[in-house]
C-alpha cells in the first residue's frame, strides 16, 4: 500500500518534516517514491508549510492513503481528500 505520510529530519528538538509518498512498509526516515513538500511544526518562518497540491491529488487518485496528519496538512492547503 503506498501512503503519504510525515518523514522526519532536522535536529534534536528541532523537529522538520517532508510530506512524502512511500511504501507502508518502508521505516519512517526510510527511502521514499516522492516528496511533496515540507512542514515545519515550530512556525520558526512565514512559510513553515509548502505542498504541492497538484502532485498530492494525483498520487490521492492512485490510491494511496495519506496518514491523519498528513490528511490535515493536505485539507489545509486545499488538495479534496476524501
């Protein structure tokens, strides 16, 4: 099953993600297919969230299953997830 999900980067508490499309089974930080964007929870810059939504709704058309948060990442920045 392929899922969009958070991958975590940045340093000890100093959290940054990219949203990512990967395989279920891959480790969290492991290899991913592609990145659609980043997300920083700590707002440190104006733009601490980037998504590209048209990316997004191709790979939600092909099936794959964005994780809850994620799917709040993604609603935020307009992409239809059902």
């Amino acid at each position: 099953m392929v899922k969009i999900r958070l991958s975590r980067f940045g340093s000890t508490h100093n959290p940054h993600y990219r949203i990512v499309v990967t395989d279920a089974r891959r480790p969290r930080d492991g290899g991913y297919i592609e990145s659609l964007g980043y997300y920083d929870p700590r707002k440190t810059t104006e733009n601490y969230l980037k998504v590209d939504a048209e990316r997004a709704a191709h790979w939600i058309a092909q099936g794959a299953q964005p994780t809850n948060t994620a799917r709040r990442l993604l609603k935020s920045q307009g992409v239809k997830v059902a």
